[in-house]
C-alpha cells in the first residue's frame, strides 16, 4: 500500500515510522513535511529531532517537503492519506489535497476553533463542508486513527491499540490494512463522532486531572474526576450523535486514563503547572510543543453550551485557563455543586 501521512509533528511521524516497518505488509510511506527545512534537517539525520529525539527512521521511509500546491501530485499516487496536522490546519490541508482520489484520514483531536458559528466543528464536518465546497473525490471516503497513545511509545514499538473510524466499510479496512502490526493493534468502529467526541474531550479533562494530582488531592480524588469527566465526555457526544458504548472503548475511556495519569502527557503536564502557581503562558512555553486541550477546552465548553449539555469540569477548566479563578477555586466550585443521581 502507499501511505503518504501529511505532517510531521510528534503523531504522524510516529505512524509513519510504524507504517514503514510493519512486517505484515510491505508499504511504500512517505511523510511529508510543509517546513523544507524540517523536511532537510530529517533527512540528513534520519531522525525527527525536533519531536522525537534519538528515534531514528527506517530505511524504507521517505521524506518530502513538496509546496502545498504541489501535494496534488503526491497524493495523487496514494492509496491513502493521512492528515496529521493539528486541529486549526485540518480546513488548509483538507482545501490543499481537495483533487485526491485516495481515502482520507486524520489523527487530529478536537474541535476547529469558532469561525461563523458560536462553535467549533468536529474534524468530520469541517470534512462535510470543504466536501460540499471542492472535494471532487467526497466518495472515496473518510476516517479517523485515535485511541490511548504516546508517540513516543509508538515510534519505539512498544504495544499500543487504536480504533479505526469510517462509515465506509473500505476505509476501515484500508486503516487496519495499514496500521495493524505485530506491535499496533487496530480495531474498527463505524462511530466517527464517538471517536472523534473523546479524542478532543479527554484534553480537556487531561488538565483538570493534572491540576487534581499538582494540589495533592489524592488518588480518591483523581478517581472521581477521570469517572465524571467520563460522564461529561459520553453527554457531550450522545448529543452530537454518537453512541453511549464507544466512550467506554479506546477512545472514550482509554485515551482519557491515559491522558489525565500518564507523565508523557502535555495536557496533564499544564495542569500540574498551573497548581504549581505557573501562568498558562509560562506553562504552554515549558512544553515545546502544543497541548490540544488548552486550545480546544472554550470550543468545546461552547459546543456542550449550544446543545445544552451540563459539563462543569470542563467549565472549571476554560475559567481557569482565562485567569478568571484559582487553582483551589475550581476544585472548591465543583466540591460545592448541588447533589445529582449519579446516572445523569
């Protein structure tokens, strides 16, 4: 098969990697990259310094930094594409690769920042309206690769599972076909908007749980934060259409454990330096890289808002991230709310 994954940042690099040596299959991947001096500095190294130090690439991968008006002819020889730009550049290069006959899919998390409506929209129905605007190729398909997983983890070969979302049957298998190795177990689901719901959601909790553990509130606490969080998680996407069972798979529940408790998380990591007394701008510049949540949390709040979805960890979050309360107030605020079944 041949893959092009179109960005090269910490995630798609890091399929990439995996795609190329899969021993299941012999495929042709190249990773492309829009910065050309990026793209040189990785072909020189055979390495992706920049996000994933000291991993170097099998031999069998190909880099590109082609224009973005020439990736038409790139894509053009694929048999499928992968975006793996952030959120806020899905739009662009969905508009770039618009004459692609190749299935496509995208491993961003979350929701597009609000343009013409109060609200951000999920990565399926920015897809929905470039489709509608110039994609002459709407018919070959779409989906999304999500699920609990470190980059880093994953370039190395260390075990991870995902879940491979399309409403076409086809997509579905060209995402297994390949992806799934010895070492990355894929499995499939026809819910984009459950998948697509949790991978943006869990950010957001990522922080509130990163704050949980910075104040020392204790593993009980923890608990119950990662639990409701889930709740808020599944109310939020059964209202955009999604089913109530695919947040308790991998993407729902699984990338939120991971998320809100594993060290290699930038969202968990704003969180704890928040409760460390840090600014949110001196917490974003500590990373070096982005954490989705901080950028996602309002639009997702926005989102609930709009369809009248009660999600009060996730408000406690956007609050705190605009300065607008303390660390100990936000856990104060959701301590003090009236009693619920929990159910709810």
């Amino acid at each position: 098969m041949k893959i092009a994954v179109l960005g090269a940042g910490a995630w798609g690099t890091a399929l990439a990697i995996s795609a190329s040596q899969n021993p299941l299959s012999r495929h042709a991947v190249t990773l492309w990259a829009r910065d050309a001096e990026q793209a040189d500095a990785m072909q020189a190294e055979r390495c992706n310094q920049r996000y994933l130090p000291g991993i170097l690439f099998p031999d069998a991968l190909t880099l590109r930094s082609d224009a973005p008006e020439a990736l038409a002819a790139l894509v053009a020889r694929q048999d499928l594409v992968i975006i793996g730009t952030p959120m806020s550049g899905l739009r662009r290069m969905l508009q770039d690769i618009a004459g692609c006959a190749a299935p496509v899919a995208w491993l961003c998390k979350g929701f597009e920042p609000p343009s013409s409506k109060p609200f951000g929209l999920l990565a399926h129905e920015i897809y929905a309206q470039v489709a509608t605007e110039s994609i002459a190729n709407a018919a070959a398909g779409y989906g999304v690769l999500s699920g609990p997983s470190f980059a880093q983890e994953v370039a190395r070969g260390q075990p991870t599972a995902l879940v491979a979302a399309s409403a076409s049957a086809a997509v579905r298998d060209a995402l297994v076909g390949a992806f799934h190795s010895p070492v990355l177990r894929v499995y499939a689901s026809d819910d984009v908007a459950g998948v697509e719901v949790g991978g943006a959601v869990k950010n957001v909790l990522a922080i509130a749980t990163g704050l949980c553990d910075g104040l020392d509130l204790g593993l009980n606490a923890r608990a119950a934060l990662v639990t409701r969080g889930l709740a808020e998680m599944t109310r939020l996407g059964v209202a955009l259409g999604a089913r109530v069972e695919t947040f308790m798979g991998l993407s729902g529940l699984g990338d939120l454990v991971l998320t809100s408790t594993g060290d290699l998380s930038r969202n968990r990591q704003v969180g704890l330096l928040l409760a460390k007394g840090q600014s949110l701008q001196q917490a974003v510049a500590s990373l070096g890289h982005v954490a989705e949540g901080v950028y996602s949390a309002r639009t997702v709040v926005q989102r609930a808002q709009s369809l009248g979805v009660d999600m009060p960890i996730a408000q406690s979050v956007v609050a705190l991230l605009d300065g607008r309360i303390r660390p100990a107030d936000a856990v104060a605020s959701l301590m003090g709310r009236a009693p619920v079944p929990e159910l709810v």
